[in-house]
C-alpha cells in the first residue's frame, strides 16, 4: 500500500530532485536510514563500554564496569515509561540496545571470571 504525502521544500532543493523523481521513495528511505544511524551513534552507553573494551581491560577492570550515571537514570526511566504507558517504536528501539549493550559485558565479565579463576589456579 501506498500512500500520497506532499511537502514544501526550498526550490533548490526541489531542482536537485527533479530528474531523481523515480528514485524518492528510495532516497528517503536511505535518509531516514542515515537519521536514525545518527541518533543510534548517540547511544551514551555504548560509546563507554566500547571505549574500555578497545583499551583492553584487566579482568578485574571488567568485572567492576557499571553503567555510567547517565545511563542508569536513562534505563530507569525507560522502565517506567514502559509500565506506565509503553514505548515508542524509536525508544523500543533503544530499549533493545541497552539489551544487547548487557548481553555483551554479561559475556566479557563471564570470561573475565573464568580469566581469573585460571589465575588462581596457577
């Protein structure tokens, strides 16, 4: 199904897209593609866990990671947002992030505690 949407554009631009006219529905969608890659960059608890990951951490280093303030306050309030109301698709969206975000210092601190119990062993 499709569905007729007009908006107002400055002129230069509508020059520019004139003779792509066939390939709108396309550059829109790899448009809003590239917003929502933006916005996802943004993920502040990422960004953190990435960067002690790329510093190669000791596994005590590992096993002490905890969500930076920020990123606390922004899972709590995803929380209750999702028992009080629901949540959007793009904060549904984050929601998964923040999932997998878990999933991935959940493996690494599993393996820094086999790390350290090889340690102990020695």
């Amino acid at each position: 199904m499709s569905q007729m949407v007009t908006i107002e554009i400055p002129d230069d631009l509508a020059d520019r897209l004139q003779p792509m006219q066939a390939e709108l529905p396309r550059i829109l969608e790899l448009g809003l593609r590239e917003v929502n890659a933006t916005r996802q960059a943004g993920f502040e608890g990422a960004a953190d866990v990435l960067e002690l990951l790329a510093s190669l951490p000791t596994p005590e280093e590992m096993i002490a990671l905890r969500p930076s303030p920020a990123l606390q306050a922004r899972i709590l309030e995803l929380l209750e947002k999702n028992r009080n109301q629901g949540l959007t698709p793009e904060e549904e969206e984050e929601w998964q992030q923040v999932e997998y975000l878990e999933h991935l210092v959940r493996m690494a601190k599993a393996k820094a505690h086999l790390k350290l119990q090889a340690q102990d062993k020695v």
